[in-house]
C-alpha cells in the first residue's frame, strides 16, 4: 500500500505518550501536521502552532477536531470540511479522497448487492493515488470508516 494508508509516523507525529481531548477526555490519535495545513480555515491556520504535537478527537459527541498538548484546540467550525466522525448525515465523505459518502456506499452494496467501496479504495490505495493526509481529517486511512458504514 502507499505510505499514506501505512500507519506511518511521520514529522510532527509523536505517538510515545497518549493525548487526551482536553474537551471530553476521549483518547486522541496522534495527526501529521500537514494534515491540519490542509484543512484548517485561513483563521484557523494563523493559530496554529507548528512546534505542537496535534491529536484528532474522534469522538461523534465532541466538537473538537484537533488538540496538542498545550491545550490549542480546532473545532468543527475551523476545518474546510465536514468531519465524518462528527456528523452522521449519509451525504458526509467517508472516503476523502475517492467522493465515497455514506450514501454513496449504501446505495451501491443496495443496488449491487457488493462492497464496491472497500474494492475500489483499495485499488486506488495499491496505484498509490491516496493523499488521506492530507484530504481526510483524521490524516489516516478511510477503509476502516468504510467498513464501520456496512456494520450499521
């Protein structure tokens, strides 16, 4: 697979400590900081520390979406796109970087009776045309969100 869905821990990750949400204590995931220059909102990304480790929180009740262990947090509201752990209308990307939406997905496996999703990510994720790092907020692999739309 491409490095991009490879739990990699790339600059400004630090995963030897945990992180804690300072909103609702929920454990966070340590996040690349390019994933936050991508989507965070102009006045978002003129707070940002560099020097920080960040965390996504990807508690559904939550409305922090990355915190560092300072106490800087981003919110719903400073990040350019929907966050899928945070929202449950069907019409929010699952998949980033292929347009998968939960609808999408649902309505395939209805019509084709198949998990066409998790094939065609997987293909993609193979050609190495993946960038979860930088379109996926939680700056990781969807598969694992995919898969959790078919347990529903």
């Amino acid at each position: 697979m491409n490095k991009c869905c490879n739990n990699q821990n790339p600059d400004k990750t630090n995963t030897t400590r945990p992180r804690i949400c300072p909103q609702d204590g929920s454990k966070g995931k340590p996040v690349q900081l390019i994933t936050l220059k991508s989507l965070l909102k102009p006045s978002a990304l003129e707070q940002l520390e560099p020097q920080q480790y960040y965390s996504f929180c990807n508690s559904s009740d939550c409305a922090v979406v990355y915190f560092s262990e300072n106490g800087s947090i981003f919110t719903i509201d400073d990040i350019k796109v929907p966050v899928f752990q945070k929202n449950s209308d069907e019409e929010i990307l699952v998949c980033y970087c292929f347009n998968w939406t939960g609808r999408r997905i649902r309505e395939t496996v209805d019509s084709t009776g198949k998990s066409i999703a998790i094939t065609s990510i997987s293909a993609h994720i193979k050609a190495g045309r993946c960038g979860c790092e930088v379109n996926n907020p939680q700056g990781s692999c969807c598969l694992a969100n995919v898969k959790q739309i078919f347990s529903n």
